[in-house]
C-alpha cells in the first residue's frame, strides 16, 4: 500500500476530483470496483496498476 500512499501524495488534482465525486454522492467504493472491473479488461494496462486499485478496494 505504500506505492499507492505515495501517489497519493504527490498528485495534485485528487482534491480536485474527490470535491467532485462527493458533490454528486458517489463512494469510493463504487469508483475503485468499477476501476478495476473496466481495466481489467484491458489487458495493456500494467499488472501493478490493477494489484494496486484491487488492494485499494480491499482495504475500504
């Protein structure tokens, strides 16, 4: 979780995004699930990218 941690921290529009993602009431939950079940189908994204927003989703 550490990679994620700090990707976190150093992007500067996640603020900007979560304003807007709270605003209309969606949950981080349904983001990540969705995240993951639309890039896992896309099999040139990397391997880390999907392990990380999978291990996003288990830790909500």
């Amino acid at each position: 979780m550490s990679r994620l941690n700090e990707f976190i921290e150093n992007h500067d529009h996640l603020d900007t995004i979560n304003v807007i993602l709270k605003h209309y009431g969606v949950s981080a939950e349904f983001v990540a699930s969705t995240l993951t079940g639309g890039f896992g189908e896309d099999k040139e994204l990397p391997k880390e990218l999907l392990d990380d927003l999978k291990q996003f989703t288990a830790s909500l």
